[in-house]
C-alpha cells in the first residue's frame, strides 16, 4: 500500500485527509457482504492496510466464507446481511454482490449509519441510482463506488494533461473492451448457475454495459468535465448463445452538447484490440490505459520525404505546384511518450481502497467521487436502454444532479 504522502501526490482532490485533526477513527473496521471473487480480491489489499480491520464477512454461499476466513480469520461471520448492519463494531460495509442486490444493501447500509463502498455498477435501475445517490447525500455518509481508474496515476496524469488544454480540444473519444471468452464461471456442486454466473442472466445484470462500460464511460465524463445528452446503439447476442440472456456484442455513441462523440464498443469472441480508452483532441490522443500520449505534429520521417520530393520531381517536373501534392490518410508511425516514469504496481484498486479507508478514518467525503460513479452507472443503464428499445435517448433531466461545468 502506498503511504498517506504518496497518495496525496497521485490524487490532488484528496488533500481533505492531509489534516489530521480529521482523523475521527484510529482503525477502519469494515464488514464486507459479498466476499466472492471480487471481494476477496478488494480483501486482498485491505488486509494489508495497517489502518484496517475487517471485522465482519456477509454471505449465503460458505465457500466464499470459508475463503474470507482465511484472510481474516477473526471477522464474525454473518449470513444475513442486514444482522451485519446491526453490529455496532462495524463503521463501514464494502459491498461486492451481484448488481440486482446492491440498492437495498446500500439503502440499508446508510440507514444504519454505516460508510459505504460499493462495487460499480451502483444499481440495476436509474431510479434506484439516483436514490441511492440521494441518500448518501442526506446522510453525508461516506460513499465510494468501484471505479479504480480514478485512482489509477496513469489516468489522473492523463486527465489533467488533457484539462491543462496541452493537447487542444477534445474531437472525440473512443473506448472499447474486447474479449474472447464466454464469461462463464465453473459452477460447483453445491451452487447453481445463476448463483455463480449472475452476469449472465438479465434480471441480476446488464451485462457488458454494467461490467464493462461503465468503467470506460467514466473516462469520458471526467475528460470532458460534463455529460452525453443522448445515446444511441444496438447490442446483439451472435456467438456465444448458450445459457445467455445478455449481448455478447454491443456498440453505442454518446453525444455531447458541443457534439463531440464517445463511442464505446465490447465483443465477447475477438480480443486482439483488447481494452482501450483513447481521447482524441486536435493536437494530441491520449491512450492512458497503454500510458502513452502522441502529439498530432510529428516530423516525417528524413527517407519519407525524400521519397515524396523524388516522386513528384520525376512525375511533374517543373509544374508549378505549392509543396506536396499529396500526403497518405494513413495512422501516423508515432511512438509516443509515456505519461508515467515506470508502470504502476496495481490499476488502482489499491489506491481506491486506501482512499476510501482515510474517508472512514476521517469521515470526510472526497469530492466528485460519488458523482463520478453515479454518472459512470447511469450512462450504462441509459445505454442499455437505448439498445433495449433500439432509439436514441435523452439523458434525463431528472437523473441529472450538479456535476463540475455541466449546466442543468
């Protein structure tokens, strides 16, 4: 884990933990519902915290127990969520469930006056996110939801690049996440497959749009400091067919005021382009999942424009043309240079969750964390509407709460 220090360097907006007289918590006690796959690996790191205790583990599946127990072998063991909620030793919950349970947990979590991190997507309706939402609100509770690439230095370098205006204006932004599996998870003897492969049914996920875009979607929203007024798309179930209630396939484009477009585009049987999020301006592109940034303004290569100067010379001899006569619409050989010295250790879970233990510690709410997250969610969710229904949405004003330079 880094240290206080190091943190504050890679995430400027968290300079409300530097002042110790804060510090209301000498330990983070946590409870965590839901320590399947994703959450034994996010107990992965807090057990490693100095700062942390996890003093409770949620859930109705035993393996999952069992395999929480190992890590911390001294957390009390719930089956009920809400008797969890009851424990007056925990002061704050992370919630790593299927998405179709995380409203009442979190509804509940606050009601009983308990911090709340959240793994993305928030919930499985808008509705349900803008409550939720609401709440954190009303109860000034601590919320973080599970979008680690704000945490992750590569993309906070990137973003503030991009908002220093070194790169001009935002053209376009173009993410993807392409794989070649089924998503399918070996289910064991003594679970069903709806229990294991959850993401995979429609009335527990979204699929792609709430497993996968929304961590993309999320780039695009703190790049442009504002959100896409519509969406259109069309998703597709056309490999992977068996046991499948959710695409396999999907494409959408977002639409700002300005009309700068986001696409994002996900399929389940390629991944030779693997994930990406690639902001387009008119003096630069940035890849910061590669950690890499190209100015558009490159100088050719010495042999290329040799080669342009004895064509044209040999072709058109002494013609009166004004320099080059044409110049080849092809991707640009540009090797880039790297945002960051060295690569980081994690992709940010870690700093996510250190970030989000100092939040308990403190009880101070970093700003624009629970807002990023919740658009992150409810531009998937309008997204898969849009699919769903096949036509363009608007974003609607009543999901739309006050977010940086966005005007309501």
């Amino acid at each position: 884990m880094l240290s206080g220090g190091v943190l504050l360097a890679t995430s400027p907006w968290f300079s409300v933990f530097s002042e110790q007289k804060h510090t209301v918590h000498s330990k983070a006690r946590i409870g965590v519902i839901g320590p399947g796959s994703r959450g034994q690996l996010l107990m992965s790191f807090l057990v490693q915290h100095p700062k942390v205790e996890i003093v409770a583990v949620c859930d109705v599946f035993q393996p999952s127990i069992d395999a929480a127990l190992k890590m911390a072998p001294k957390a009390k063991i719930y089956t009920d969520y809400k008797k969890l909620l009851e424990d007056k030793n925990v002061d704050a919950v992370v919630v790593a469930t299927p998405l179709h349970l995380h409203y009442d947990m979190v509804m509940d979590a606050f009601d009983a006056d308990k911090h709340v991190f959240c793994e993305k997507s928030i919930a499985y309706t808008m509705d349900e996110t803008l409550k939720i939402f609401q709440k954190h609100k009303r109860t000034e509770k601590v919320f973080f939801i599970g979008q680690q690439r704000l945490f992750d230095p590569r993309y906070i370098h990137a973003i503030e690049m991009v908002h220093s205006g070194e790169f001009g204006e935002i053209s376009g932004i173009r993410t993807f996440w392409h794989r070649n599996n089924d998503w399918r998870r070996p289910v064991p003897p003594n679970a069903t497959d709806k229990q294991i492969n959850w993401r995979l049914y429609g009335d527990c996920s979204k699929g792609i749009m709430t497993e996968l875009a929304c961590h993309q979607l999320q780039i695009g929203t703190w790049a442009m400091r504002q959100i896409p007024e519509k969406v259109m798309g069309h998703g597709a179930l056309t490999f992977w067919k068996e046991k499948r209630e959710v695409w396999d396939n999907v494409s959408c484009i977002y639409v700002f005021d300005n009309g700068v477009k986001m696409n994002f585009d996900s399929v389940l049987s390629n991944k030779f382009y693997g994930l990406e999020e690639q902001i387009l301006c008119n003096k630069g592109t940035i890849e910061p999942e590669k950690s890499k940034y190209y100015y558009e303004e490159i100088p050719p290569a010495p042999a290329f424009l040799q080669l342009i100067n004895d064509v044209e010379n040999a072709v058109f001899g002494s013609l009166p043309f004004a320099g080059t006569s044409w110049v080849p619409e092809m991707a640009n050989i540009n090797n880039g240079h790297y945002l960051l010295d060295k690569k980081p250790e994690s992709d940010g879970t870690s700093l996510m969750l250190e970030a989000f233990t100092e939040a308990v510690i403190t009880e101070k709410q970093p700003a624009m964390i629970a807002e990023e997250g919740y658009y992150a969610t409810q531009l998937s969710l309008l997204g898969h509407q849009a699919m769903t229904e096949e036509r363009t949405l608007i974003f609607p004003d009543s999901y739309k709460i006050d977010y940086l330079n966005h005007k309501k």
